[in-house]
C-alpha cells in the first residue's frame, strides 16, 4: 500500500538523492568508474545517513537489489569512501591500526542542497578533544566528523528565492 509522504519524510528523500549524487560526483571526479553495482552500495550508504552501518547492513541491502554484489565488492569501496574521507571507520574493540600519539583531526562541512563537500579546521572542535580527555579521561587518537547542513552559496540562493 502506497503511504502519504509527509514533508518531512520528502525532506529526507531530497538529503538522500542529494547526498548520493555527491558521492556519485566525487568518486567520478577522483576517476573512479561508478559502476551500477557501487550506486547500489552508496545508494545503501545515503540511506543510512546519521546511523552506525554495518558493511554487512550494507551488503543485506544492496543483496535485495543484486545478488551479484559480493561482500568484497562492499568492503572495496567502503574502503575507497573512507580512503577518501567520504566515510568513518569506526573501529570495534581496539583494533585501530594508528599509533596512540597520532591526533589526526579531520572535519568536513556537508552541504545537502548542493552537495558540495569544504574541509575545515577550527578551535571549537579542538575544545571537544580536550573535553573528552578532562570530563572522561578518554585520550582521542583520532577524530573526524562531517557536519550536515546548507551552505553559505544554498542559502543565499534560498533567501533570493523566497523573494
């Protein structure tokens, strides 16, 4: 039975398509092929924005759509995702191959009207860092977060359309 999309639920679909075709742009752009079987993967990924995936969440997903998709196939390109910093690892019971000196910082601006990706550096995310090693004497190796949102170019142009 077909549901009502609400406006929100309409929202979420735009941010999906957004966020796939910006992965898809990326990816094209780096050079790599996007092959019918890797939409499938990211569409699985835009999916799941906000969530803790699992490669294997990911792979009952896309064996739904293709059951030529192997769990290989997963693994390689959330491995090109991540290589790319499109993507977090995160890292279960310890098993982080980074030295515990290494503070590698990394954060990205994701706009989800255009897509466009900004790499940013700021004190603010610094001051969480050492929250996390005063409130809960928890030392960080490594921190990387992607903040979702519209840009600064989106929203002038929304502003101007409102008009």
């Amino acid at each position: 039975m077909h549901k009502d999309l609400t406006p929100m639920d309409v929202t979420k679909a735009e941010t999906t398509e957004h966020l796939l075709h910006a992965m898809i742009e990326v990816l094209h752009e780096a050079g790599f092929r996007v092959t019918n079987q890797r939409k499938i993967i990211l569409e699985a990924i835009a999916y799941q924005v906000g969530w803790h995936v699992h490669p294997k969440d990911i792979y009952s997903y896309v064996q739904e759509r293709d059951k030529s998709i192997g769990l290989a196939t997963v693994y390689r390109t959330l491995k090109i995702l991540e290589d790319m910093d499109l993507l977090n690892k995160v890292y279960m019971m310890g098993m982080q191959n980074m030295s515990p000196h290494d503070h590698g910082v990394h954060y990205h601006l994701i706009c989800l009207k255009c897509g466009s990706i900004q790499d940013i550096s700021d004190a603010t995310f610094e001051e969480i860092r050492s929250h996390v090693q005063k409130d809960y004497g928890f030392s960080s190796t490594q921190i990387r977060m992607s903040v979702y949102g519209i840009c600064e170019e989106c929203n002038r142009f929304l502003k101007n359309a409102e008009k």
